[in-house]
C-alpha cells in the first residue's frame, strides 16, 4: 500500500468513527502529527479527543487484517514518544468482531508499560515471519527508523474500562 492509500484509508477509518460523536472537529495536520489525535467532539456527553486506529496485519505481505492484536507504539519514528503517550484522550480501535473498542489512552498506556518493564523491554525471540509475540518490542531500525511497538492482544485491552460500539 503506498503512501497516499494509506493515508486515504486512515480518513475514511476516521470518517466513520467521527459518526459516533456530536459536533466533531477534526485534528489539524500539527495536532495529528505531534499531539497524536485525529478528532474531537462529544461522546457520552464528554468532550474528548481520539486517535483512531484502523485493523493491522501481522506482516505486510498478508493479504488480510487480523483482529487479535493492536500494534501500539510508544515510540515514533523520529525517537519521540508514540500516540500511545499523546494526547488523545481516547484510542479508538476498528474492529471485525463489533465496529468500535474506544479505551482510555492513559490507562492503555498504564498496563502496556507495566507489561513492557515486567518484560525489560525486551525485543521478541521469533522469528520476523512467525506469529507475533504479545509485549515484545519491535522496530524498523533496519530502515532507518526509531519507532518502537508492540503487539497487545485485545482480550487485554478489553480488561480496561472501555466502550464497545456495535
């Protein structure tokens, strides 16, 4: 997928979330970029802000998207902190199995960091190819990169408070 598919899917991903809220403003390019959220507006009569996220494959060369795990990073790509440290209020994770998993961002933050020191940061044993493993930090230095990410299983992230969309 290049660049400007990807960036077309993102929007509609939002553009469907956005259905769920009252009055909503979308995030201006500085806003998603560095403050980490897509939009604004009210959800169960509170004023917050999301990050939307859309299902990821496991590997690129996957024909399909998988709905076991979120990837989450907590470090960008340029070496500053991930939107799992920014300032949305909420993450708002697509999903197959219903159409919305809304959580609060800093309690997701809260138990994967507690995950991840349990695990030293540690980076994953398997292989590149074989089925991820969950809380192990992976990167794309091989690209030139400085992000950090894990995989979480969402049966985790459904232990947080939380809000299932239908």
């Amino acid at each position: 997928m290049s660049l400007q598919e990807f960036i077309k899917r993102a929007k509609i991903i939002e553009e469907d979330f956005t259905k769920n809220l009252e009055n909503p403003v979308e995030a201006d390019k500085k806003q998603n970029i560095f403050e980490h959220w897509d939009v604004q507006g009210t959800f169960k009569g509170k004023l917050l802000k999301f990050d939307v996220k859309d299902l990821k494959k496991f590997n690129r060369k996957d024909s399909e998207t998988q709905d076991t795990m979120a990837c989450v990073e907590y470090v960008g790509v340029k070496g500053y902190p991930g939107w799992v440290q920014g300032k949305a209020d909420c993450i708002a994770f697509k999903r197959l199995k219903y159409k919305w998993l809304v959580v609060d961002r800093q309690a997701l933050w809260d138990m994967l960091k507690e995950k991840l020191e349990e695990r030293d940061y540690s980076p994953t044993q398997r292989a590149w190819h074989e089925d991820k493993e969950a809380y192990a930090t992976y990167d794309r230095s091989y690209f030139g990169k400085q992000d950090k990410f894990c995989w979480v299983p969402f049966e985790d992230i459904e232990k947080l408070e939380h809000t299932k969309i239908e």
